[in-house]
C-alpha cells in the first residue's frame, strides 16, 4: 500500500492505481472492479468514496459512503444506470463524475465551484438529503482511474462533509470582520511596536487615524514620532521611555497632525513585553480617536463659562439653598438686591436673611421652606415676601426647581426669583381703586334703577294722557265736523265765496285731526298688546293686503310686481298684517308722482329668519334721514304734497320690536326707497 501515491485529501492517486496483478488489462477485468488490495484502501478511507467501471456500474462503495448516506453497498454493487447518484440527489442521473467524459453545462449548472486540474475535477454542492433531511454542504473530487498501460477502466468520487468546516471558517470570517467593524466604529488603531528591529506594524485604522501609510504597514518610531503634534513629542517621548523602563504605564492623551494639516486627538494605551532575559521586546498598543469628544469636552467648557457668566450677570436673582434651607449660591444680582457680600450670605439659612419670619400680611413664612421640599410640585412657581438687609420688604416670584438623590429625596433647591414689588404695589393700587369703583357702580346704579322706575312712571302716564286726550278729543272733533258737514249741506248756497273756502278748510282740518288721533290712539294701544305667534302663509297674507288696494293700484295704474313664495312663518299674524299695510301704503304712496309707478314685494327664507322687501321708483329720501323717518309724526314731505300723518313707519318699527324682529331702509333722493324687515324664527326652528 506504500505504493500508492496520497493526495493532499487522504484520497489514492487514481491516475496511478496500478493495475491488479494477475489480471489481464482486458474490459471484462475492468468490468470487475478493482483488486481486492485497492478496494481495502478505498474502503478504508476516511471521506466517502464510491467507484464506477467503464460502463458505469457501482464497483465500489465505502463505509464513509454508508455513514454519510444510509445506504448499505450490497443494494448498489454491479447496478449501472446511474444508481450511484440515487443516495445522493434522489434520482439517478448524471453528476459530478459524469463529467469525467465530456463538459455538460447543464450537468455544471448544479455545481458551486466547479473546477478542473488536469483529469480531475472539483466542486461544492449542497445536498438536502444527507444528515437526515438537514442537509449537508459537501466537497467532492471526481477523477478517471487508468491501469498500468495507461488505460481508463473507471472512476472514483471522493466527498467529504464540510459544513462544519465551513460554519467555523464563516464563524471566524465573521469575528474577524466584527473586529474590524468595531475598530473602524470605534476608530481603534492597532500598533506592534518590536524593540529589537525598532520597527512598527500599523493597522489599517492606525494608519487612516493618523494619516500615515507606509510600505507594508511597517514604520519606524521617527517616522510615526513627525505625525505627532509639535507641542506633544517631548510628552510622548517621556511618556514611552517610562512605560519600557517600567516606571509607568502607557495611557496618555496627545494629538497627531493628519497630511492635511488636520489635528487629531488620540488616547493612546500600550503594554510592554519581555523576552526571556526580561529585557523589553515589543510594544503592543492601541489609539483612540477621541477628537470629537475633545470637541465635546471644549463646548461644555465654553457653556459652563457662558452659563457662568449668564448667572452672574442675569437680571434675576439665582438662589442655590440645601434641604436644610442653608444659602449655597447666590449671584451677583441677588447678592445687590438684597444687600449681602458673598461671604456674608453664603452657609446662612434663607429664614431670617432674605425671608422674614412672618410677611406683612401676617403669613407664617418659616414653614415655607420645609413646605416647598415636601411638596415641590405645588411650589414651582411662588410668590412671598422677602426682606432686605436693611429690613426692606419686597416681593419677589420664585421658580423652584428640586435637585433629587438617587432615592428621590431632595437634597438642594435651585430658586430663580424677580422682583415684583412694582407690581404688588400696583396690583395694591388697582384692588382699592377697584374698591372704589365697585361702591360707585353700586350707587350709581341704585340712581339708574331709581331714574328708571321714574320713567316707566311718567312714560305709563305719558301713554295713559295720550289715550285720555286722544279719546277725550273725539267727541268734540265729532261735533266740529257734524256742525261743518251740516253747512255745507244745507246752508252752502247762502254762504260767501270766503265763507265756503273756510268751511272747506274746516272739514280738511277736522279730517286731518281725526286721522292724527285715531294713530295716536293706534300707537299707544301697541304698547299693552302681546303678540301672539301663528302659523302664517305669507304669500296668501300679502295677496289679502294687496285686495284692500285693488282700486289704488288700477286708478294709479301701478306697476305692482310679487316675488314671494309660500312661506310657512311663525309669528305674530295682526302685526305682520299692519307691517305690509303701513309699507305697502307708503309705496304706493310715494311712487304715485312716477310714470308709470312700480312696486315690488319680495321674502325670502333664511337660516336664522325671514327677510321681506318693499321695493318702489318714488321720491325717495337722503340717507342722513334714515332714522327720523322711523319717527313719530316724522314727516320728510309737505302735507300738500302727500297726505298722512307720519305715524305710519313709527307703528311698523314698534311693532318689529315687539317680535324681536329689524327693520332698515336703503334709498336715494328721486330713485325710490326699499324697506326690509327681518322677522326672527323661533328659536326651535333656526
């Protein structure tokens, strides 16, 4: 068996099986199998192998084969047909060692790795049915075997089991790249530093951090000493010849100068070696970049001298007590304000130096201080008294802020406090004046009340004189008119010319009279009525309105337009009945000197109401006069001119008060007048 060269994989050289002795090199020996001698070496080899003759039936099959598949030689010696590949992928077809005869791609294609050295070939493959259903990556070498004349009587596929290998190969892969990560993360750079050479290996982060990359990553202490700050070499200098004599470890902070001109903050850590005399070897060492948290270290540097100087010179007073309520700070403002040096104030307790014992008001003020640690949150913000060193007192709003040890109890105050005595006085100023206002709102309402009480009297006696006169004034006017009516009558042919315009005066006045009192009447009679709402067809109510004018309106030739639609309204039915009369009136009143006359009647539904329009071309009016003309016997016109008693429009804005309702006009001298009314829905229904 020394015979029989090994390759590097424990496999015999099967280009250089000889050939079994005593058997002619002929097919049928080949079609036999191996030599007895030679199946004891493959059988005991320790990867699986199997071996096919010239027409591809198993020859020989090894107890690794066995272990790796499940499948005992005695069901595959002597069967061709590719059984061989059955216990391998499931099926028999051709594989790795069928490529031994020619190239097929498609036999390549389920291959990882497929390589050729001379006649033999390589790949990788993973086979799902090996390790119990788990499967297995596997390598695997494939290789004719040929007798001693050089003739090819089979083949041999070795494979072996490498996913172990290859899951500690990735498990390694995998550490090493971590390790990589971390220091390319971390900015770790790594340098071996041999003292018998004097050269130094550097890391790929040693070199990147530092800006270096010499040949090879190896350099020379001189070489790596010109990247180091000029401010730091006589520092690093010491500081390695301390750590190789032993006298003090190496961990110092220093900065490198980068080509770029950049500087860079390094924490530099190393360790000493010995040989085996005890004198220094090697050096092994890291460096840190650590230039950001420098940067950090500066800014917090730079804030806690601008947080200084803000406290020392803010506009407020900076209080800094202990839980037993002794003064630890107090700034620059605080120590002006109250009259206190540092030195003076500083360990004193705040009761009895800026807080008095008791506030002017009478407040207890020594509890406070255990109060605002017991109960912080109800303290954030406070206000009290304080006292100055020269007994002065002062106000002052205080911010609380508790400072907690690691068992939540409060160990120190911060107190931020402004003054607001300015503020108190004032607030002091405005409450009496308050005071003060309060005590005349009330007497001067008391003298409202009482001025109102009289009005409604002497308005109650206006109304009832005005009923009384007006009623009372009937009966005369009466016989004034009957006694004028009678001469006229009967006594007419006998009177004289003056005589008979007198008596035509008479009657024009005592007509004019009676009208003017039966709307005085009218008027004050609105007064004692209470509207009361029906369900109301407003269009039907309009064309009743407009009946009662029929002969107006033909003899006038008015031009009468009606935009309304049947509105259902809720409201109080007599009023809106004297509303459209007394504007419908006026319209076709004021509109009678137009050619031809027109009037528009028009409603429409809002959410909240119902708004209606009376629309004429008459006469008009200016705009300054808006509100006279809602006036009681308010007449913008001659008598002569238009009949009436100018108590029309003031009856239609008492009763659209009654109702809660608006009314307003928009006119223009000689370009007619528009009056709208709007009549409120009840409550329920907008």
């Amino acid at each position: 068996m020394s015979d029989i060269p090994i390759d590097a994989h424990g496999v015999p050289d099967a280009q250089h099986v000889p050939e079994a002795h005593g058997v002619p090199p002929d097919a049928s020996s080949a079609a036999s199998g191996p030599t007895e001698w030679i199946a004891e070496v493959i059988e005991h080899l320790p990867d699986a192998a199997f071996v096919i003759d010239q027409d591809k039936r198993v020859a020989a099959w090894n107890r690794a084969c066995e272990e790796m598949t499940g499948i005992r030689k005695e069901s595959l010696l002597g069967r061709g047909q590719h059984a061989y590949a059955e216990p391998f992928v499931g099926e028999p077809r051709p594989i790795l060692i069928d490529l031994l005869d020619a190239p097929c791609a498609e036999i390549e294609a389920h291959y990882q790795h497929v390589r050729r050295k001379g006649l033999t070939i390589h790949a990788e493959v993973f086979l799902p049915r090996l390790r119990d259903g788990q499967g297995a990556l596997v390598w695997l070498e494939a290789a004719p075997l040929f007798d001693r004349q050089g003739r090819r009587r089979g083949a041999i596929e070795v494979l072996r089991d490498i996913t172990e290998q290859r899951g500690l190969e990735k498990s390694l892969e995998d550490s090493r790249e971590r390790l990589l990560r971390v220091q390319r993360v971390a900015r770790v750079g790594f340098l071996d530093w041999d003292l018998k050479s004097n050269t130094i290996f550097m890391s790929d982060e040693a070199c990147e951090l530092i800006g270096l990359r010499p040949e090879g990553q190896i350099a020379t202490p001189d070489l790596i000493v010109r990247t180091v700050h000029p401010d730091d070499v006589a520092y690093v200098g010491e500081s390695l010849n301390l750590a190789i004599q032993g006298i003090k470890p190496y961990d110092i902070v220093h900065r490198h100068v980068r080509p770029d001109g950049e500087a860079v903050w390094v924490h530099a850590q190393a360790e000493v070696s010995q040989d085996q005399t005890g004198a220094p070897a090697r050096l092994l060492g890291t460096i840190v970049d650590i230039t950001q948290q420098k940067c950090v270290e500066q800014a917090l540097r730079e804030n806690e001298r601008k947080y200084r100087e803000l406290v020392e010179h803010a506009n407020s007073i900076i209080l800094h007590w202990s839980r037993d309520g002794r003064i630890i700070f107090l700034n620059e403002f605080g120590q002006r304000f109250f009259g206190y040096a540092e030195a003076e104030i500083r360990g004193q307790h705040v009761t009895g130096t800026i807080v008095p014992d008791t506030e002017s008001g009478g407040r207890d003020l020594r509890p406070l201080m255990d109060e605002i640690c017991k109960n912080p949150a109800a303290f954030e913000q406070n206000i009290n008294e304080n006292m100055r060193r020269n007994g002065e007192r002062v106000w002052v709003a205080w911010t609380n802020k508790v400072v907690l040890d690691q068992h939540g109890q409060v160990t120190e105050i911060l107190s931020i406090g402004a003054d607001i005595t300015a503020r108190k006085q004032a607030e002091e100023r405005l409450e009496m004046l308050n005071a003060e206002l309060e005590d005349r709102v009330r007497l001067r309402t008391a003298e409202v009340a009482a001025s109102n009480e009289q009005l409604r009297a002497k308005n109650s006696e206006l109304k009832s004189f005005a009923y009384t006169v007006s009623h009372d004034l009937k009966a005369p006017l009466r016989g004034i008119a009957g006694y004028a009516n009678e001469l006229d009558r009967k006594h007419r042919a006998g009177l004289g010319e003056r005589a008979q315009f007198c008596l035509a005066q008479i009657l024009t006045a005592t007509s004019q009279l009676d009208q003017l009192i039966e709307d005085l009447l009218h008027y004050s009679r609105l007064d004692a009525e209470t509207p009361s709402s029906t369900e109301v067809d407003l269009r039907s109510l309009v064309e009743t309105v407009l009946r009662g004018y029929q002969r107006a309106i033909a003899e006038r030739h008015v031009e009468m337009t009606l935009d309304v639609p049947s509105l259902r309204l809720y409201t109080w039915e007599r009023g809106l009945i004297q509303i459209l009369t007394n504007l419908i009136d006026n319209a076709i009143k004021y509109s009678s000197k137009s050619n031809p006359p027109r009037v528009c009647i028009s409603a429409i539904e809002l959410d909240h109401a119902w708004h209606l329009a009376v629309r004429d071309n008459g006469i008009g009016f200016d705009m300054k006069y808006h509100d006279r003309v809602f006036g009681l016997f308010n007449r913008l016109v001659r008598m002569e001119d238009f009949e009436g008693t100018g108590a029309g429009l003031a009856i239609v804005k008492k009763v659209v008060d009654k109702i809660g309702g608006k009314i307003w006009a928009e006119s223009q001298p000689g370009a007619g007048a528009t009056f709208f009314v709007e009549i409120p829905k009840p409550s329920g229904e907008a």
